[in-house]
C-alpha cells in the first residue's frame, strides 16, 4: 500500500468515527473482512475465542487477536490504545431556551482545551439502546450545533487578559432559532429511524464536523479531530491485520473511558483483557496456573501519543527530551510510573523498531511540569507484565482539532507490525 493510501485509510478511520463506539464498528466490520470471527456473543463458549483470528466488541471497547497454534509458550504479545477523545456531552434533558434561541446543555468529557470548541461547526453523534435490546448508531450527517464567543466588543480585555470559560454557563451548544420550544429526543429517534418510545437510553456528544485534511507547504502534516488516540488505535489494528509469521498470540485491546480514569466495564482497570486472555488459554486447554505462566512471558506496549516541542512555547519542554514531528515513534518514561516504561520492558520495542527501521525518540517531562497518564501503568498493574509506554509526537493535544507528522502514525504501524511478527 502506497503511503498516501495508507494515509487516506487512517483519514477514513478518523472521519467516520466522532465516537468511541464509532471506532470499534469501524474495526469491526475491518475484521470481518479480512477474515477474523466475531465472539461478541454473550453466549461464546470459551471454546469458539479458539478461532485463530477472532475479536470481542463490547460498547466503546474491541479486544482482537490472533492465535497461531502452539505459540502460547512464549506469552502474548499485547498493545493496547484507547478509543475515547476530550469533548462536550449531551447532558440527559439537555433542552434550554433563551429569547428564540434553542440550546443544549453539555457535560465536559475528559480535560479537552475548552476555547477550541468555539466557533466551530458542529455534529451529534453517539448511540441509543432500544427496547429490543438492541444498539444503534448515529452521527449527523450536517452540523446542528455551534457554541459562539462573546464578541471582542462586549470583552476588551480578553487579549491581553486571557478567556475565562465558566464551564457551566459559557458551553451551552446553540441548535436552533424559534420560538416553540425544541425536544431533544424527538430530533434523536428521528435521527436514528425510530419511534421515541423504543429508546430506552441514549449517549451523544459534539463533534467538529471539519473533515481530517493533509496541511502544509509540503504537505508533511495531518491536522484532525481525535487523533489522541485514534492514532494509536489505527496503527495497532492495521499492524494486527497486517503481522506476518507470529511465534506468539498477538492481540489488540481498544479500551474505552482512558480519558477519564479507565475505571470501567469497558476501561482499562477493568476485567476485559484479562478474562479475554483467560478465555484464549482455557480454549488452548491451559489450566488457570498454566495462564499465570503465560502472562509472565507476556509484553504489552500502550500506545498513546506524546507532546511534540511546540514552537511557540520551547519553555514548557526538557531541551533533552524535545520531540520532532516526523522523527519517529517515542518511548516514554516516567520514574513516577505515570508511564510503565522500565529498562526491561524496552527491549522488545527497540528490537521491534531496529527490526523495521523506525527510528525512536525518548520522553521526559520537565519536573515543575506533571506528565499525563496512559493505560500502561494501569495494564501493568492488572495483569503484572512488563509494560512500555510510546506514543507519535503531535501538537493541539486535546484540543478540538490536532496536528501530528504524516510519517509518525506509518512508523507506528511499522513498529507494531515488526513487534507482532517476531
């Protein structure tokens, strides 16, 4: 595949996707594709996770792998990204009014840059729950919704003095002009094609209606909402589809609510990964210490992304630990454990990039500067194995829309891919 192809891939992944729930139907209906078995039946006996390229879906979260006969002897190899983003929820009764303005209220998801939601046009997406029992997905296929600055005229100062967002008062989302009041549950049955009565619940978020696009003079940049961590999660899902000649079980976990804590059903701290890999060993006719064994031979990379040296603001970065946008995949550290990097969970991905010609570039903080956290430290914890934590350097991070190189997000794919195929 040709690197602009590969490029209009991971846009169409990112186009398609303003939810986390939209990522795994997206890597859903990839999978089936090219082959792999969907477990996501409740009712799976352990015995069916034995199909050697198979997935489980569960909401927001996908846990994918493959199986090469007799390989569990050498642990699983694991990476694991997250499918959330920073944004602005749909609060359950969200309609307001003020003069003839119809508003939404929202409830902030995450820590997104709060002024970059501002003055763009925006979308509705999310998901309802059916009386069936069934799930649908939905997205606006036209922006609906807008949240406007107050004019420089009416805040003179704010220039000069900075904007102040108050987080409940300033973010109401502006949907429609009339003077009857609007129903917000009546436009969401109509969007997804049912009676009102049927659902039963319902989750809806903003997202920026702006498409992914290829930016600057040479045209080495990739500008688009969600790219913390789509990114990832692109690079990990491709890399498993594509790896070649694995002596281990490979696998792929997308975990859901990372922006959050991960504490849930669907997030990293919870139970998923953890009872998948159980489940692939008790097919495999493992005992329960046998698993045990084979979790201590296990390697897992999350894979999340860094900060990139931005231009404007050199202050706020380690002039040791700048990261180049084009440069290649980053290792990140920190003594901490905000990350899981340790100097014996870096040797499989080193070897993994020299393998494939990735070049690598390291991260640290700066002391009076606190780093974010991943789901490495968390996966470290919950299954005991040894962790690294990487990442492709970008800039806007959480911001509405971000920026990272071109070549950032293929090193990464390269990298997993060699990772898997050892």
């Amino acid at each position: 595949m040709s690197e602009s192809a590969t490029l209009a891939n991971l846009q169409a992944q990112l186009d398609a996707s303003p939810t986390a729930h939209h990522v795994v139907e997206w890597w859903r209906s990839r999978l089936i594709e090219a082959g792999f078995s969907d477990c996501s039946s409740p009712e799976s006996s352990s015995e069916k996770l034995s199909a050697d390229h198979g997935f489980i879906c569960n909401g927001g979260a996908l846990v994918a792998w493959r199986t090469p006969s007799s390989t569990f002897q050498n642990g699983f190899r694991i990476v694991g990204a997250h499918t959330d983003s920073p944004g602005l929820h749909i609060k359950p009764q969200p309609n307001k009014h003020y003069a003839n303005m119809s508003l939404l209220g929202v409830e902030i998801y995450g820590g997104p840059l709060l002024n970059s939601w501002l003055d763009r046009d925006l979308g509705i997406a999310g998901h309802v729950a059916l009386q069936d029992g069934s799930i649908r997905l939905f997205s606006s296929d036209t922006p609906v919704a807008r949240i406007s600055q107050l004019a420089i005229h009416l805040d003179r100062d704010v220039n000069d003095k900075g904007l102040v967002l108050d987080r409940h008062q300033h973010l109401n989302a502006l949907w429609l002009t009339s003077d009857n009041k609007h129903d917000f549950d009546q436009w969401l049955a109509k969007q997804c094609g049912v009676k009102q009565s049927v659902i039963i619940g319902s989750s809806s978020q903003l997202f920026d209606f702006q498409k992914s696009s290829i930016i600057g003079a040479d045209n080495s940049l990739l500008a688009s909402a969600r790219l913390d961590n789509q990114a990832s999660c692109w690079a990990a899902m491709t890399a498993l589809i594509e790896q070649q000649n694995s002596t281990s079980p490979s696998v792929v976990a997308l975990f859901d609510h990372e922006e959050v804590g991960s504490s849930s059903a669907t997030g990293a701290a919870g139970p998923l990964l953890e009872h998948v890999l159980e489940r692939l060993c008790i097919a495999e006719g493992l005992s329960r210490q046998e698993f045990i064994n084979v979790l201590a031979k296990s390697h897992c990379v999350s894979a999340d992304n860094a900060h990139a040296v931005h231009h404007n603001y050199p202050e706020r970065h380690d002039a040791n630990q700048s990261l180049l946008i084009n440069q290649g995949v980053v290792i990140k550290s920190n003594i901490g454990q905000r990350y899981a990097t340790s100097p014996t969970s870096i040797v499989p991905f080193v070897e993994a990039c020299t393998k494939a010609k990735v070049p690598v570039q390291h991260f640290a903080s700066r002391n009076n500067i606190a780093c974010g956290s991943t789901i490495g430290p968390i996966t470290a914890t919950r299954l005991g194995i040894d962790t690294i934590d990487v990442g492709i350097p970008q800039l806007s991070m959480h911001s509405a829309r971000e920026v990272c190189g071109v070549q950032d997000p293929i090193f990464l794919r390269d990298a997993l891919v060699a990772y898997f195929s050892r």
